[in-house]
C-alpha cells in the first residue's frame, strides 16, 4: 500500500489568504516613487500692525515747463511806464499854462491840498539846490539813467508769482522818465502839487530829534504826477520784498507723505503730511503714555491724578 500523498496540481493557499491575493501579490509591479515637489517660495517680510507700508515711487512723464512761461511781458512794462509818462507831462503842461503867473495857491481841498507852480533844480528835499548847473545836470541824468537800466534788468528777471514788482517796476519808471524829460527839456522840474498834514510836522518832529537844524513844518515838499508813480512803485517793490521774505522763511517740517496704502494686517491707512513714518526701530522702542503704567496684575492701569 502507497502512503504517498497525491502532488498538487494547484498551488495550496495558505491558510487564511484567498488565493486571488496571493495571486495579485506575485504579479504587482513595483511602486513608483513621486517627483519631489519644488520648493515652496519665502513667505515676504510682513511688517508689523502699526508700521505702515510706503507707496513704491511713481513714475509719469511731465512735460518740462517753460521757465519763462507765465513771466510778465515787456509790453507791459512799456504800457504802463508809458501811461504814467503820458499822465505827468499833461499835467504839467496844463499846470504851466494854468497856474503861471496865479498869485498865491489854488486850493483843492481846504487846508491840505492846493496847487502851485514851482521849478524845482533840486532832487527831493532840495538835493543839490545850491550846486550849479554844471554839477546838477550830468549828476541827476546819471541817476536817472541807472534807475532806468536796473528797472530793465530786475524786470527782466520777475518770477510769474511777483505781482507787486510787476505794477511797481513800471511805475517807477514811468515816474523817473517823466523828470528826466523836464530835466532833459529845462534843466530843471516842474511840480505843483502842495500837501499839508499834521502827521507831516510829527515825522518832522520826530527827524529834527535826530538832525540838528531840521526845519519842523505840516507842509510836505511840493511834488508831481511822476513823483506819485514813483513813490506807489517804491511801495509795492517793498510789499514783494516783505512777501518774499516771508516765503522763505522755515515753516513745520514738511515731512514724508504718502497716499492711502494697503497695511500689512489691516485697513488700508493713510500717512499725514506732517508726520513722518515711524521706522522699525522706533516703533519697537516706543514707550507708553506716562499717565500709564502697569498694575501688579499685569494689566496697565491709569495713574490716578
């Protein structure tokens, strides 16, 4: 009798392993391994909550201004000199052919303003009355004549902003024209204007105080139409000189500014013109109110008062 155990004719399955698995385990390819994924990119530098982010600089083309544009022109300035000039010689002829030979004043308002011929060889308060001709003449065209070309030349060089010096600069050499043509014409000037005021005799007052022998008096020098000019155009040349001076002088600091932009942990946020952008290292140093101070609990409690 054989015992020998009949051979398989399938391979027996271990117990407890159906024999698809075993099948599915002997056949399965090997696994892949993934690509590695690329490295994630650095988060960007986040700026603390109270720290607010400059607006990057923005960049638009402009087109150059003309440095002359908007400069007052010279025509301008010869129209108004010339309607000065034409204003004094009129009045003066007519004050030579009204007034020559009238005795006494012709009174235009009683007890300040009144009309009288005069021939002044003179400057203003009788300068150089007593010289003679040869000396008086050359000496006043010289002046008149460097009046004229600083006039020229600062006029040339006005900023549109300078609205006096624009009137005033015309003014005085309208004015100045005007006394050079009578200097010019009859070696002398003519003026007929006569003005008297009690805040004259206190400005004499107060000039005889400081010069010994000043004559105290209400009545102002007698003067003219070009003289006006002058004098309203030396004013108004010294309103631009007080306004620019006033222009340059240091006001608060005009600080970094920057329109609203994003913060990095909130809202969006404005910087005000006048205060800066605290940087880092005074944020982190920034102390509290001295009116705080932190409790024993450590909660920050006020100070009482």
């Amino acid at each position: 009798m054989n015992d020998a155990a009949p051979e398989p004719t399938e391979e027996t399955a271990p117990a407890g392993l159906a024999p698809s698995v075993l099948a599915s385990s002997a056949v399965a390819p090997p696994a892949v391994e993934p690509a590695p994924a690329p490295p994630a990119p650095p988060e960007p530098a986040r700026l603390a909550p109270d720290e607010p982010r400059l607006a990057p600089p923005q960049f638009t083309a402009k087109k150059i201004a003309d440095p002359l544009a908007g400069r007052p022109s010279r025509s301008f300035l010869l129209i108004v000199a010339m309607v000065s000039l034409v204003a004094d010689v009129a009045s003066k002829l007519w004050a030579e052919k009204a007034l020559d030979g009238y005795p006494g004043f012709v009174t235009v308002l009683e007890e300040h303003l009144m009309f009288i011929l005069a021939k002044n060889k003179g400057g203003a308060w009788g300068l150089l009355q007593g010289q003679s001709e040869n000396v008086r003449r050359p000496f006043f065209l010289l002046v008149s004549v460097a009046a004229i070309a600083f006039i020229m030349t600062l006029y040339r060089r006005l900023t549109p902003r300078q609205h006096a010096l624009r009137w005033g600069l015309p003014l005085v050499l309208g004015g100045a024209l005007g006394n050079v043509f009578d200097r010019v014409r009859y070696g002398h000037v003519i003026d007929f204007i006569d003005y008297r005021a009690e805040w004259v005799r206190s400005m004499n007052t107060f000039i005889a105080k400081h010069v010994p022998g000043h004559y105290v008096t209400d009545h102002w020098p007698t003067f003219n139409v070009a003289d006006v000019a002058i004098c309203v155009g030396v004013g108004l040349m010294a309103v631009d000189m007080f306004t620019a001076r006033r222009g340059r002088e240091p006001g608060p600091a005009a600080l970094v500014a920057a329109p609203l932009v994003p913060a990095a942990d909130g809202p969006a946020m404005e910087v005000a013109p006048t205060e800066a952008a605290p940087s880092p290292e005074a944020s982190a140093h920034t102390s509290a109110p001295a009116s705080l101070k932190p409790s024993s609990e450590g909660e920050v409690a006020k100070e009482d008062a």
